[in-house]
C-alpha cells in the first residue's frame, strides 16, 4: 500500500511541512515526543488520516497480516492498550495482550529486561506502560524489536501526545497562533509534559492552569522557554478561559501521591460545568486523555465543544499510523 504525500491537506492543517515517506520509522523505538519533527508530524498524521478514511470505508485491512504486538501494561489501562489492539486487528495483526502483569511472571519477580527478551521471541512490536519514568527507553536498551512507550510513570505519553495534536488539527484545521491551557496536575500528569513538548515545535501560547503544588515542572518550563515558546502559570482558569482556544483538562493523578491528605486537598480543584462553558469561546475545544473522575461534568459532554469522545477514537488511528510505520509497512 502506498500513500500520497497529499493526503492529509497540508493547505487545510496549516502545518508547514510536505511529508517525505521515506520510512524513517521503520524498526525504531517511539520512547518520547522529543523524536519529532514537524516534517515527522506530516509523515504520521498523513498515515493517521488515510486509516481513518480506510476503517471508515472498509473497516479493516490486511497490511499487517502475520506481524504479531505483545501489549504490556504495568499499569491500568483502558484507552491506550484496547486501542493499540483495536489498531493492530484493524490492520489484520494479531496481538499478546498482557494486560494485567500480576497473572505473568513479573509476579515470580522477572525483571523488565527479561520480560521484553521473552516478549520479543514471540511478537515484532512492544506496547509498554510501566510506573518508573525511563523504563520504555530502559526496555529499548535490551530489545531487538520496536518499543513503544504507552506511558512511562509521570515521565511521558508519547503516542497520547500524538492523538491530541491530530485531534487539535482536525478539530480546528490549524494550530498556529492558537491559546492552548492546561489545567488540572501538571506536575504527575504525562500527558500535559509529552503534549507541551509537541506544541513548543509550533507558534502558540501555553497556559498552565494548576493547584501550586501541582505546577508544571520547572525544567520543562525553562527548557521549551529556551526554544521561546510562549508559556505563563496560573491558579484560576477564570484569568485565562475567555482567551483559551484549546482547554485540556486533565485528572488529579492520585496513585502518584504519597500523601493522602495531600490528594484531598487539591482532589477538587476543577470542575468543568456548563456554567465555565458558558464563558468560554464559542469554538473552544474542550479536551481531556481520560478517564475523568470528576474535572468534567457529565452535563458537558453534549455540548459540541465537547471533543474528548472524539479525541479517543483519533487516538486509533494514529496508533495504526504507528504500529505500520514502525514495522515498515507504511
Ligand atoms: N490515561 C492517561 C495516562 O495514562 C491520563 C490519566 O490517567 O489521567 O496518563
Ligand atoms: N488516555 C489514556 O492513556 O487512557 P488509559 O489510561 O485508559 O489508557
């Protein structure tokens, strides 16, 4: 299968690159965002959105035939591993989905080395999300075979990044110039640092919306301030939501505490209501990674500014783009 360099309307995205496929991804390691560039974002996205053309045309394909994913999550998960498997059967993969590692023997004490070697005997691809920040790169240290990073503790979510850009394009049709705030923990979340990262290789103005204690952190914010993104902290949603094009909310990361008086004092910081969206933009997109528990009020989700159902179903297909770009297939 091949695709044209056009399929995904550069004039439309406004994003300033023409995607040379070139496979540069084959048999590589997707461990965080910092591997792209805007020239990369085109090759990705141009995939993304030809399968999602595809599954909505047909449904499934056979592209993938034969490749096998090992699916290995530390961690809970429901978004991120079904969706990895949804993209490896879409495209005609089958996949070891280890989904709860109590069951295998990482529970007789097999160490993450070990347990990859293993994985890699039997499938062409990792998924892994694990608790400790570096253990996607750790993993790739000692495989053969691709790893992609599905969450490495409060580290990064590369490929969830990925899904809320194609998100923003295809909710908006550009990012440039746009006003995107964070709110919520900044400090545990991943996705806000592998998502702030992404944006900073574009011209727009991050808002950081938390509790103090839950404050982006401060080498992130210097290291994209060195690239001269436009970034500013803040308590109060309210200073900043009438100039927000793009509202991301994410959830008090509560596993991550050590505390749980701590917890409980910011548990509640933030409650998206029809009351906040009624001050907001009327084209503002609101978007969450999930699971909410709380930040966002169900009264919200039929509002059309509403995009975190949407912005779950995009995250397939950009997961297909990666599972066929990596295994050289694209
Ligand atoms: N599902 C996302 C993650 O695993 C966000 C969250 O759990 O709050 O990072
Ligand atoms: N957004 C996300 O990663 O969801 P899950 O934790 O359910 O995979």
């Amino acid at each position: 299968m091949t695709f044209a360099a056009s399929t995904i309307n550069v004039e439309t995205h406004r994003l300033p690159f023409e995607a040379q496929h070139d496979g540069r991804f084959k048999g590589q390691s997707i461990l965080s965002i910092s591997q792209f560039n805007l020239d990369d974002l085109g090759y990705v996205f141009d995939v993304a959105e030809e399968f999602r053309l595809m599954v909505k045309r047909v449904g499934s394909l056979n592209l993938l035939r034969g490749y096998i994913l090992a699916n290995l999550f530390y961690e809970p998960s429901t978004r991120t591993s079904s969706s990895f498997l949804a993209a490896m059967q879409r495209l005609g993969g089958t996949a070891i989905p280890i989904n709860e590692v109590r069951y295998s023997s990482v529970s007789k004490g097999e160490s993450l080395p070990d347990t990859i070697r293993t994985l890699e005997a039997y499938a062409d691809v990792i998924v892994l999300r694990h608790p400790e920040v570096g253990s996607a790169a750790l993993a790739a240290q000692y495989a053969r075979k691709p790893i992609i990073n599905a969450g490495d503790g409060i580290g990064e979510h590369p490929t969830q990044a990925l899904l809320d850009l194609f998100t923003i394009l295809q909710e908006r049709g550009g990012i440039s110039g746009l006003t995107v705030t964070m709110l919520g923990d900044l400090k545990y979340g991943r996705t806000v640092h592998s998502l702030a990262k992404l944006l900073s290789l574009f011209d727009v103005q991050i808002n950081y919306v938390s509790p103090e204690i839950l404050r982006m952190p401060a080498d992130l914010v210097s290291q994209l301030a060195a690239k001269g993104t436009r970034q500013a902290e803040y308590t109060d949603l309210r200073e900043v939501l009438g100039a927000t094009d793009i509202l991301y909310v994410t959830r008090i990361q509560k596993e991550r505490f050590t505390d749980p008086a701590e917890y409980d004092s910011v548990k509640d910081s933030y409650v998206i209501t029809p009351e906040i969206m009624a001050q907001a933009r009327p084209n503002m997109v609101l978007m969450h990674p999930l699971p909410r528990v709380g930040e966002i009020s169900m009264d919200v989700d039929s509002d059309p500014r509403a995009a975190y159902f949407r912005q779950m179903e995009y995250g397939v297909y950009v997961r297909m783009a990666l599972l066929a770009l990596v295994l050289g297939k694209a």
